[in-house]
C-alpha cells in the first residue's frame, strides 16, 4: 500500500468511526429538530441556542455524505431532518433568522464578527445563505427535487445582493466602503458547489459569479506585508494604518487557497491553479508557531499586538484548513514539500485537537496547546470543519495516488 493511500485509509477510518459517530450519537434534536451547536466534551449540550448558519452546514455534511461513495439511508434523513427545521427559519426576503432557541423561536440578532464578518447584519444573514444554498445543492443531487435547487438559487441571489449592497454604503463618510474576502471566499464555495450539482441558472450567472471570484480573491493579498487581508476598501488601496485593516486570518487564507484549487479545476484555470501551490507556502511560512508548533488563530499583518487576546488561542479550522490547502497544492504540484507540511498539521492536531477517548476534536486550545475546557461544538463550531477536511483529503490523496501509480505504469511501458 502506498504512502497516500495509508494516509486516506487512516483519515477515512477517523472520518467513519470517530467523527461522524459523534454528532449523529450527540447533535441530533430529536424533540425540535435541528441540531444542537454547543457540545460539551462527551457530547452534552451545555447551551440550547442554535446557529442557523452551523444548521445549515450539518445539512450540507450529511447530504454529501449521502452523496459520496458512503452512502447511507441515515445521512440522508439526517440531512432532511436539518432542512425541515431550517426551513422554518427563513425570512420573507429569502435571508434566515441568525439564531434561534432550540424550538427555532428567534432569539438575538447577530452583529458582525472581528475579522470575518465586517459587513453588518445584513451580511452576516446572508452568509448563512451561502451554506444553506451549499446544502440545497447537495440536496437536489441527492433527491432531484426541484425545491432544493429553486432554494439554492434563491440563496445564490440572496448572497450576491448583499454583497453588492455592503460595497455601496458604510458607515459614516470617515470610513470607506468595504470589501469582504469572506464573502468572496464562501461565494467562490457556493458557485462551485451549485454547478457541480446541477444548480446553474439558464443564463450561466453561476458561472460567470464564479470567475468574478477569481478576479476579487487575490487583490486581498497585499505583496507589501506579504500577508492575505480580511478586508480592503472598495477602491482599492490597501489600508494598514489600523488594527481593524491589519487582520489576517490564517484559516481564511488556507481555505481561500482550496475553494480556489476547486473552482480553478472546475473552471479549467490553468495559470491560477498553478499559483495556488506558492501562495500557500506563504502563508504557512508566516501562520507557523515556531515556538509552539501549531498555526496561529488571528495575527496583525505587520505583527503588532491584537487588543483582544484573539491571538493567544489556537484553532481546530485553521488546521483544517491548512491540512486542505496542503493537499490541494500536493495534488496540483506533486511537490513533497506539502506532504511534509501536511505532516506537520496533522501531526500537531493529532497531539493538540484529536480526543483519543471521546472522539473529534476540540475546538481551541491555548497558544502552547494546551486545552482549557475541550468544547466540541458551538455557535461557530459543528459537524462540518473536522469532517469536511478528512472527506475532502481522502479524495485528493486517493487522486493523487491514482494519479501516481499511471504516471509510475507510462514509465514502465
């Protein structure tokens, strides 16, 4: 057997008989529906609210299952059960009620997030439709209900106006209209995930928005610090004169990397697919704890001190996210370099994150990796970041095995 198929068969068996266990034994509400967010180390839910957005992406992780080559009658009825509860959630406009008790009543209106959000609420309501549109997705491939892609497409439109709305307007005229690479990101993901399901519009919008992804994402990268920014105004010139302007996030950076590999494989873009695997040596360059091991949380783009303490934790996705770039850039490179890198991620998880008595991983640890209270689930934490990763590598490394082994047999012939 083969280094890269050791390495699926290992992440396959976490995927099947750890993870996934988990949230089907934990999450499920079976007396409102939905599921619940907030898990406690065992699995016992400690807080009842429930993100929308967090609901829709457990949706979106059963129905692939159930779409992939583990199909199983249960993820499909796990992945309806997600959908009838979510449904109830959602507004006149087409957007979702951000949170809501466990019984679905709304509960408080989100605000945006540090580094992430940066839009406002209306915004941040439709980023919930991005994976609600993701879920839909999978949901008309696996049922060929015309209701799943209408609900897809709706979303698709929910996202792109409220992006074109947030680059129009901001808050006061001392502050510039902005543009979000979250939005860009998770909308690059969305189109994607439409075509490939069968969601695209008549007149090829999904496709078109897709290449516009192509074009927005990189001017995030500002070649002065060598860093990957959260935000940039809408003109754009690169703002470094505040902390609010400075946020890297290196998990958006490594997910970026990967939402790009997929549409640019999609699209066919040769010339960005092949820059995929440079960016992402930098960005581990710099998001690498030299000390500590591990990937910082959030840093400062010219490494100034974060006021609020965000970058003294560590988080599970932003290793998520790099072991997906690694193996993007594995993939697309067939340079070992990322293998090692890979390695290194997965090493420090398992040592970190992995719970070898209860399963899954821990949502954040100290900055020396320590864990201070093992949470597994929350309002930003669920079935999603920890599966999707190891569903996704195993394909890439099985690809790439394959891949391998035909190169290896021209030879031979």
């Amino acid at each position: 057997m083969s280094r890269l198929s050791e390495l699926a068969a290992r992440l396959e068996d976490e995927l099947l008989n750890s993870v996934v266990p988990f949230w089907v034994q934990h999450s499920v509400d079976r007396e409102n529906g939905g599921f619940f967010n907030s898990l406690d180390r065992a699995g016992n839910c400690f807080d009842p609210l429930k993100s929308t957005a967090m609901q829709w992406r457990n949706v979106y992780m059963f129905s692939a299952l159930y779409n992939s080559e583990y199909k199983r009658d249960e993820f499909l009825e796990l992945a309806l059960h997600g959908f009838r509860f979510c449904e109830k959630l959602r507004e006149p406009d087409g957007n979702y009620i951000p949170i809501c008790d466990a019984a679905g009543n709304p509960a408080f209106r989100m605000g945006a997030r540090r580094g992430g959000g940066g839009g406002g609420a209306g915004l941040m309501k439709a980023m919930t439709c991005i994976y609600a549109g993701c879920a839909c997705a999978e949901l008309f491939r696996a049922t060929g209900e015309e209701r799943f892609r209408a609900e897809a497409q709706s979303c698709f439109n929910c996202i792109t106006s409220a992006l074109a709305r947030s680059e129009q307007n901001s808050p006061d005229s001392r502050f510039p209209a902005m543009r979000v690479r979250g939005g860009y990101m998770h909308l690059c993901h969305l189109c994607r995930t439409m075509i490939v399901n069968g969601c695209e519009f008549a007149d090829g919008r999904v496709n078109a928005t897709l290449r516009k992804t192509f074009d927005v994402l990189p001017t995030f990268f500002c070649s002065e610090v060598g860093r990957w920014l959260e935000r940039t105004p809408v003109s754009g010139e690169y703002r470094l004169d505040n902390s609010f302007f400075r946020t890297v996030i290196p998990g958006h950076d490594f997910e970026t990397m990967w939402f790009l590999a997929q549409g640019a494989e999609l699209a066919g873009e040769q010339k960005l697919l092949a820059e995929i695997p440079e960016w992402t040596r930098r960005i581990y360059s710099y998001a690498h704890d030299s000390e500590f091991g591990g990937l910082y949380y959030f840093m400062d783009a010219l490494d100034k001190p974060m006021f609020d303490g965000m970058d003294m934790t560590k988080g599970w996705w932003t290793h998520n996210e790099a072991m997906l770039a690694a193996a993007y850039s594995y993939r697309i490179s067939g340079d070992a370099w990322f293998l090692r890198m890979f390695d290194e991620v997965d090493e420090w998880s398992t040592e970190h994150f992995r719970d070898p008595e209860f399963g899954e991983w821990y949502g954040v640890v100290r900055f020396d990796g320590s864990v201070r209270n093992g949470f597994k689930g929350s309002l930003s934490k669920a079935f999603f970041h920890v599966p999707r990763t190891l569903f996704n590598c195993i394909r890439v490394f099985r690809e790439a095995d394959a891949a391998n082994a035909g190169t290896t047999s021209a030879r031979a012939e």
